[in-house]
C-alpha cells in the first residue's frame, strides 16, 4: 500500500513539473501574422461538354437482374 501511495504521489508531482514546464514556454502569439497575399486571377478554361450517348446505356435498372417469384 505504501508502495502504491508513492507511485500515485510520484505522478502528480510529474504532472504538476510537466504543466508548469509548458507554461513556461514562450508563446507564439508575440508574432505578427503575415501579410496578405495578392489574389491573382487564373483564367478558367472552357470545357466541351461531353459526347451524347444515345443508345441510353446509362440509365441504370437492368432487367436481366430482376427475379420474378
């Protein structure tokens, strides 16, 4: 018992030292953001639609599939 009561006091302190170590950092806000990048338009390319497929190949549903009871 005496045992587990320092490994339990043991880690606290380590918690204790480790939080109080990280507090101690400096902190990155002392910085100034950058400043703004300029926008610089890109032109869009203008795409061909794509070639009609009139045999209605994808139109979903095949009837080969379906199982008539």
């Amino acid at each position: 018992m005496k045992l587990l009561k320092q490994f339990i006091t043991t880690f606290v302190i380590f918690c204790v030292l480790a939080v109080s170590a990280m507090a101690v950092e400096p902190q990155r806000n002392d910085q100034k953001p950058p400043p703004p990048k300029e926008k610089v338009e890109v032109p869009k390319q203008e795409k061909p639609p794509p070639p009609r497929n009139n045999n209605n190949s994808n139109r979903g549903g095949d009837d080969k599939k379906k199982v008539k009871p």
